[in-house]
C-alpha cells in the first residue's frame, strides 16, 4: 500500500473513529478514567522550564483541550497541532484560540506528515496516540521526531505502559479489570471502548519504550508520572 493510499485509510478510519467514538472518549476524559488531569499537570511542569518563545509540536492532538490549558499563561512561541480527524481539528481551532502565538492546525496522518518535514521544533508532545503503531512504526516515528527536535529538543509522550514482562495480552487483562471503575459507562459504551483498544492498542514495557528512545539517537528518557492504574506512563526522552 502505498504512503498515500495508507493516509486516506487511516484518515477515514480515523474521522469514522472520531465521530462514532468521540462521545465515549470525551466522557472517558471528563470522568478522568485514564488521569488526563494529573498528566497534563505533569506536562505543565515540565514545560515550565522550557525556554520563553519554544515551539510545541502536539501530535494526534485532538481538540487539544488539554494541551491548551496545559500551556495557558506559558510564554510559547508557536504551536502546531496535527490530527487525522478534521472534526477534532474543528474543535481544537476555538481551544486553541487564546494562546499568545502563531498557531498552526494540519490534517493528516503524523507519520506521514513527520517523514516530510524539515521544520525544527522545541518540544514534541504525543498524548495517548503513539501506542496505536507496533514497534517498528513507532521507532520510525520517534527518529524523525528526534530529527527535528534536535540536540536540544524534548519528546514528551504518555503512552500505554506494561509492567516488567507483561505481555500485551497481560496488559489488555490489567484493562479489561477497570470495567467496575468505568462507572459512568453503560454496557455498551465499555464494549465499543475495550473493543477499540483490544483491536487498536500496542503497548510497550518500560525497558521496551527505553529501547525505542536510544535507537532513535536519544540518549535520555525519565518516567514523570504513572497513572494510578498503572497503565499509562508519561516519559521524556532528550539527547
Ligand atoms: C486518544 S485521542 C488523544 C487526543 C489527545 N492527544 C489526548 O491526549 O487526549 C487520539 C487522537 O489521535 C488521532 N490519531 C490517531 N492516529 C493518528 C495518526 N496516525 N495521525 C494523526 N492523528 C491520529 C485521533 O484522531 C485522535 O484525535
């Protein structure tokens, strides 16, 4: 399949996704069932001791709600999101809005879109999209982000995490346990949910995350939070 054959698939299987799904996810956010409040407070912190005018580069941003109040008040030079789903993109153009710079909104697969381009960035930040790729997908990514963000630069990504060992059938268990926690959720919202992330995610162990940020040329990478299920860990990788 070609690069661009794989885009439209992805694109429109993307703003299906969105549409059928962005009901259940907002309410997995507003629930704060995967702790998106502490670990966008984790990336607050962390980006208060970027550089006054840094660039943010926020990949599969959604409607970057989070991001936007994770940056509130920060002296950021430029922000650009990028995310398949134009009615994501819809929403996060009003979220956005308020930020103190240029700003920038591309539709588009982010791993087509980082083998193209050529700009530099400060900080890269992926929020809970990464994991969708294998392996091997997810080290292309990485190096191109590593290409871009330079000596200086720093990846930012909270992602599925399995514990030392834990197969991703081990990890999908470890989800499949939080049904009674998804209290706001009817039986059929748990189903289309789990059913997304049995058919979609790929988690990694932390040594198997470490080993994606030195084969991608970085030299760094620190755990900054761990959700309290235990399933998601937020880590920065620096040169
Ligand atoms: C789970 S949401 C995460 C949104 C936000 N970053 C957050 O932290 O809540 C995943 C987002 O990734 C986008 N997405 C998935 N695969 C993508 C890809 N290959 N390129 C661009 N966006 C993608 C989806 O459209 C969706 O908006």
């Amino acid at each position: 399949m070609t690069a661009t054959t794989r885009t439209e698939v992805a694109a429109n299987s993307s703003a299906r996704l969105f549409q059928d799904m962005w009901g259940i996810y907002r309410k997995v956010v507003d629930n704060n069932y995967l702790n998106h409040r502490e670990a966008y407070a984790a990336l607050r912190r962390l980006l208060q001791n970027q550089r006054p005018g840094f660039t943010f580069l926020d990949i599969a941003c959604g409607d970057a709600s989070f991001s936007a109040a994770a940056l509130t008040g920060l002296p950021i030079g430029r922000y650009i999101g990028i995310d398949l789903s134009q009615p994501a993109l819809n929403e996060a153009s009003a979220n956005i809005a308020d930020l103190p710079c240029p700003t920038e909104l591309r539709h588009g697969d982010f791993a087509d879109w980082l083998t193209a381009c050529e700009e530099p960035v400060d900080l890269a930040w992926i929020g809970l999209s990464l994991h969708h790729l294998p392996f091997e997908r997810k080290l292309e990514t990485m190096r191109h982000l590593r290409r871009l963000l330079g000596q200086a630069g720093t990846l930012l990504i909270y992602e599925n995490t399995c514990r030392t060992s834990e197969s991703r059938a081990g990890w999908m268990k470890r989800w499949d346990r939080q049904r009674n926690d998804f209290s706001a959720f009817n039986g059929l919202e748990w189903l289309l949910l789990t059913t997304h992330v049995h058919g979609m995610d790929h988690p990694e162990t932390v040594s198997a995350w470490r080993e994606l940020g030195h084969r991608s040329g970085f030299d760094h990478m620190r755990e900054h939070y761990c959700s309290s299920s235990g399933l998601f860990r937020l880590f920065s990788f620096s040169a």
